[in-house]
C-alpha cells in the first residue's frame, strides 16, 4: 500500500478502473468522498468496494484509494447503524409514551363513570335501600 506522504495530486488518468476486481471507479467514488458527496459515493458502488488494494498499486499518483474509500464506507456504515438503532429508540419511545397516554385516558374514564354512578340518585337510593334493610330486618323465615 503506497504511503500518505508519497501520494501526489490525483491526475485523473483512470488506471484504477480496469483493475478493480468489483468494476469500480475508484477515482469517481474518491472525488466524491473529497467533494463530501457520501450519496454519489454510495451510488457508484463504495458499499462494494472489497478494500483488495489494487486500486492502490495501479495509482501513478500513490494515493492510497482502497484505505480511504474502505475508511470511509465502514463510516457510513456504522453511521447507519446508529440511526437504525437510533429509529428503533426512538419508536419503542413513542409506543410507549402513547400507551401510558391511552393508560391514563382509560384510567381517568373508568374513575369517571364510577364517579357518575356513584353520584346518581338511582345509587344513592339503592345504598339507603340496602343500608335500611341491614338495620330493620324483615321477619324471619
């Protein structure tokens, strides 16, 4: 693998193409990456990029492509990874939130009707009914 300090300015001739097992243009996906185009990057295949380093060794200018774009693919990568666990976070916290939510919706309706019924005459003369027969009981069987 060639080293940073030899690498010169990139001429552009092409040479890393032909010899990329995966049909890559290298040099298209580096100008990507150094234009901070991790989209285009992506779109011409970095996620395929192997990391074989031929790339490297056909490169007059000694830059070491298959270093930076393998660099820079398991970045994205793993930045994807963060924000699907991320998503996933986020989602089950919402779920939850919306269950606690509709938890104490129902708990404030049931409190509500046993308000209701517990304040109407119908029940109040029920409870005065029962509480009188408990008190004067009838004649025994």
């Amino acid at each position: 693998m060639a080293s940073e300090s030899k690498a010169l300015p990139c001429t552009q001739c092409g040479d890393c193409v032909p010899v990329c097992p995966e049909k890559l243009s290298a040099v298209a996906i580096w100008k990507a990456l150094v234009a901070n185009d991790d989209a285009q990057a992506l779109e011409l295949g970095l996620d395929s990029c192997t990391g074989c380093g031929d790339c490297d060794r056909a490169c007059p200018s000694h830059i070491a492509l298959s270093t930076l774009l393998v660099l820079r693919r398991d970045q994205l990568r793993e930045r994807a990874r963060m924000l699907q666990r991320a998503t996933s976070a986020r989602q089950r916290f919402e779920a939850r939130n919306a269950r606690l939510q509709r938890d104490a919706e129902e708990r404030s309706q049931r409190e509500s009707q046993l308000q209701a019924s517990a304040t109407s005459e119908d029940a109040v003369e029920a409870a005065i009914a029962r509480a009188l027969a408990r008190r004067n009981p009838g004649p025994s069987p």
